[in-house]
DNA sequence: GTGAAAGCGCTAACAA
DNA sequence: TTGTTAGCGCTTTCAC
C-alpha cells in the first residue's frame, strides 16, 4: 500500500475514490457499501469495509447531502437556552437524533422575531430536513419561509393548517388542576398566579387554565392577584413584591415556571416571610434545579424527554415517510404535580 | 390524488441557473454578486440581487462547502449542557459565530471519551473547520483524530504540541487566593475544599490553585478537608455531609464549582446550619444562578464571554489565515471574587 | 452483482 | 467586466 503518513501536510482526506482504488472496486460498489446496499456480495463488501478502516475514511456529508437531496440535519428552535429547561430539552432531542443518525442545529430565539428569522434563514441554507419548534412565541409569520418550502415543522403550543406541520398541544390543564387543588385541600383560598410574557403561547395557556382551575375549585379570580412576569428569576422576585403591596395577599403563588417560582422563593426569604408557613409556592417544568431550592419546589412536571421524544417522531415521519397518509399530526404531552416541600397549609391566623 | 407539484406555481427551490436566467446574466455573475466580489458592474448587480429577491433565493451551503472546501461549521464540545455554566458558554460562542458568519455544532461528552469519539467524528464528517474542546477532560487520545485531520482545535486547560492547536489558560488562581484571602481577613482557618471529579483539568487545576493559595495564606491544608465532588448539587450535597461528620469541622468551604456550592447551601439548611453564621460557601463560575441562592453565593467569576470570545479568536484565525506565523497559540481567561451573602466571619464559639 | 457515467448546486480557473 | 467550463465527493440510473 501507499504510504502517504509521512508529514501532516501529504495527507489528505481519502475520498471514496482512494477507497476504490485500495479495495479494487469501483466507487459505486464502495457507495453501496457504506449504504448497507444488499446488492453487493459479501467477498467484495469485506474488501470495501477493510479498505475504509485501513484508511480510516468517512464520507464527505456535504457531497451526500448535495446528490441525495437528504442533509440528515435537524433544527431545533428554542427560547431562552438560558432557561435550565431547555438545555435538557436539547439534551434529549439531540439523544433521540444522533440515536437515528441526524444532526442537530440549534438556536435561542429570546422570543425575538428578528432573531427567530435569522435562525430559519440558516437552517433552510444547510437545508434542514425539519425544525421543532420550541419557542413558544407567536411566530407564525415568520415560519411561511419553512411552510413555503414544504419544510416539515412541529409546532408546540398552536396549530397551522399546513400538511407538512405537526403540533404537540401541551395538557398544562391536568397538572395545573392537580396544583390548585392540592393547595385548596391545604386550605387556601387566596391563590396567586405569576403569569409569563404573553408573548409567549405557553404564557398565555398556563394563564388561561390556571382561570379555569380557580373556577372549577368554586374559588374566585381576583384580577390583582395575577401578574404577568418574564419566567426569570428577577421577574418572580419582582412579581412577588408585587402582590406583597397589597391589602389582602395570596396565601399561595402558583408560578408559569419554575424560574419565576425560584425569584419569589429568594424575595419571600428576603421578604423575612418563611415557605411555606407564610406563603406557598407552586412552580411548574420541574428543571432538575426544583429538587434542590430551599425549600425543595412544589411544582408541576412537563417532560422534557417526552417533548423532544415527540417533537423527533413528528419530523421523522414527515422526513422520511412523507406520503404515508395516516401519519401522526397531533402530539401531546402531560403534565403532573409533584409536591416538595414549598406547600403546606395557610398562616392560622388567616 | 395529489401530484408531487405543489401548489406554489410549480415552486422547486430555485438555485443559481434560475436566478441567473431571471437576471439574464450567467450562473458565474451570480455567484460573484453573492459573494460580494467587486467585479461585478453595479448594473448587473442590482439585476442579480432583483431576481434574488423575487425568487427568495438563497445558496445551498452543501454545494457551497463541497466546491470551496470551507464549511463554515465550528464545533464547540461542552462536558454537560445540563450545567448551568455551559448553556452561557455556548450561547456566548454562538452569538459571535454566527455574527461571522458561522455556524455551530453542539455537543456534550458528559466525561465519556466514548461519547467524545462519536461526536468528533460526527463533526469531522460534516467538515468542521474548527473545534473548541471546552469539556475539560483527559481525552488527548480521542483528539488525535482531529490533528491527523489537520483541524484547528482550541483547547481549555491544557497544550497539545501542533501547529493548529491553541490553548486557553484559564487563570483561576487570581480568584482563589483572593478568595481565600477573602476568608482568612474574615478570620478563618479552617477551610475546606469540594473538588470536582479528578478526571476533569480543570478540576485538578482547581485544586491544586486552592493548596497553593491556602499555603500562601499561611493556613496549613487538612487532607480530611478536601474531598473530591462530582460538580453536581447532589454532589455538593454529599461533600458537605462528609465534612459534617468530621471531628473537627471547617467553618468555611470553597467548592469547585457553583453547582457544588449550592448543593452546600442546601445541605447546610437541612443540616439546620444557617449560611454564612455557621458556616461560610463559596463557588466558583458565577453562573446566573449564583446571584439568587439562599443566601446569594459568593463566588469567583469565570467570564463565559471571555471564553466564548477566546474560543472563537483562537479558531477563526487558525481557520481563515492559518499560514500566518504571529498566529496567537495562547489566551488567557482571568478569574474574580465576587462577594455576596454566603459568606462572614466564622462562629465566634470557635 | 458490478461498473461507467451523469449529475446534485455551486466556485474558481480560464477565456473572451 | 462577463461567460464558459471543469470539477468538489458522492448517489444513482443504466448497461453489462
């Protein structure tokens, strides 16, 4: 054989052609090969595969993606990749994907439009085969460039009319009922909500079904007692001051995240209140971090891994199976309470 | 039933032949108006960018890579996204490189050279031009496939003798004397320290900074007060009660990492120790998380963006002019006390 | 079962 | 300045 180790600068990429060559096939029999194709025989498929360790070579995913029309690239938007949520969203996603041989591109959006546009303006250039959508924003107009390019796209939070689109409807409802009961049966009746930006779908989901909760609990909805914050930490922080402004005061907070509900666990310390014999405090994802706040978050779990699992099936199929007729439009995904240590029953003097 | 044809007025994703037959001029005016070259006339210019609107077009990036030889793909190779320290990290290194016009592979190895090995050659695969090992582990050996590859690399912690290979430096040792300075002016003499796992550099580097600071402090080291952690909150939680089983106990604890750290606070609360009246924590990274413990964690800054930045210099210039000898082989990324409430003077019973 | 050859969409010589 | 053309590394007919 050829020794071309000698100095790092002779060395060049063997390409399928140097495979070729080593193996003494042609080039299609080495393309063949490496696609698993049945139609070569075992005695020339070894030679292949001996020669492609030898010369420790891979293709050239470019090349591939360029004639096959197929990238194996996934895009994945999220919000905040701030929010510990997310990270283990993408943590799964990309699991699942490398798992099935794809390739993922993410990107954060900050619930910005313009950002969010240029982050589809990339993916459509490295050509994604499909993007999940986890930002929860309104971004409808901005993802006609997806739609327009008949790019499969799972949505989380809201529909579109559009055969190429899926959705994964979020059942906030099941979890956040849960929540409010299990705080009525400790006896509050003054329950607050710090809501999320309604720029956000989830924002505004979470909101609507927390009212719903209340009402269905035969509790009344005091317009002050909800309040919309960011999902930061500050946000809950300065929601929580909020409501401590005023005559009568929640005995419990139910947060649209767990960032929130972590603010207002800091600013009620401060607050010199203590949780939750002064206040009780509900969060809602579950991030890894609720187990460890002081005390241990009260909260309601949305699987990340379900989520990711079921945002990667919504764009396999229409990957790879785009035709089939009875595929799979319509995704959900639980919730359900956990309880911890930030509830428990209201002040007696109350 | 439905044809392949879509709605869109026949609408396949235009490419270069149809935007150059719109803008009557040749495939080769396009590509030059695309790619800024000034010898193109402003008149045909503008008819190209005309067509280029119409048609929405924009170049594939495959074809692009495969002709030019450059993807335009950094890698970047965190050890955990599910630490908050990374998420930062990353989204840092994200704004810049796509400000440059880059885009970026993520990828956690989670400390598992198996796990590295896969992402690396998932990387070389899609012909990154560049990778920033930021996972801190002992995985020299996995790396060789990137140096036999000619790849630029960056590197946290530690040198490899090539050519295309920088370093970054990270100078902890600034922030942990001054910590332990910090805590020695508040009258502390027993201090401990919860290192990372030992197969992390930076770990080690960590620890061996704290041994020299509390000798140049005059503090004698107690072998019983170091006990290695994972740089989890688990683990953090799991140090503190190893220290609390001690005969005599360190008023003071300095932890590897943020995560460490706030596993300590919580473990101190259950423990019915108050922070810092008890007992003193610091951490180290300064994650955003730091700022809204309970109480908030003095900590030793670690700028993400002063990584993220080094990264990316380090790449970028290795990547787009790799022949210039004054390349920069070496960054260093400083670390600062930030003092907030976990810390005070030791109880004064002792 | 195997190989020769025609491109995929683009860039970069080289001509004109 | 502008156009023509030869590939980049691969998959995929279509012959054999």
């Amino acid at each position: 054989m050829a020794r071309k180790e000698t100095s790092k600068a002779g060395a060049k990429t063997p390409d399928i052609r140097t495979v070729a060559a080593l193996a003494k096939v042609s080039i299609a029999t080495v393309s063949r090969t490496i696609n698993n194709s049945p139609a070569v025989s075992e005695r020339l498929a070894k030679r292949v595969w001996q020669a492609i360790e030898q010369l420790n070579y891979f293709p050239n995913t470019h090349a591939r993606s360029l004639v096959s029309g197929r990238s194996r690239i996934l895009g994945i938007l999220v919000e905040n990749i701030t929010n510990p949520f997310f990270p283990e969203l993408i943590q799964s996603f990309e699991e699942i994907a490398v798992a099935h041989g794809y390739e993922i591109l993410v990107s954060s959006t900050n619930g910005d439009p313009a950002v969010l546009a240029t982050c589809v303006r990339r993916m459509l250039e490295r050509k994604v085969e499909g993007v999940a959508v986890l930002s929860f924003g309104a971004e409808e107009p901005v993802l006609d460039q997806l739609t327009h390019r008949d790019i499969p796209m799972v949505l989380a939070e809201f529909r579109l009319d559009d055969p190429k689109v899926s959705t994964i409807l979020l059942d906030y409802s099941t979890g956040i009922h849960a929540a409010v009961q299990h705080l009525a049966d400790l006896g509050h009746t003054r329950i607050a909500f710090l809501a999320g930006p309604h720029k956000l779908h989830s924002a505004i989901t979470r909101e609507n079904d927390f009212r719903a909760a209340i009402q269905d609990s035969g509790l009344t909805i005091q317009k002050k007692w909800i309040i919309e914050c960011d999902h930061t930490l500050k946000g809950g922080m300065v929601g929580f001051s909020q409501l401590q402004e005023l005559g009568t005061r929640p005995t419990a907070i139910l947060c649209s995240n767990d960032m929130t509900a972590i603010g207002v666990l800091r600013a009620a310390y401060m607050a010199g209140l203590r949780v939750p014999d002064d206040v009780s405090v509900v969060g809602l994802d579950d991030i890894d971090f609720a187990e460890f706040t002081l005390p241990p978050l009260t909260t309601i779990r949305l699987s990340r891994t379900d989520l990711a699992r079921s945002a990667f099936d919504a764009l396999r199929q229409q990957a790879e199976d785009p035709n089939n007729p009875k595929i799979q439009r319509e995704y959900l995904v639980s919730t359900s309470l956990v309880v911890r240590g930030s509830t428990g029953a209201p002040p007696a003097s109350l």
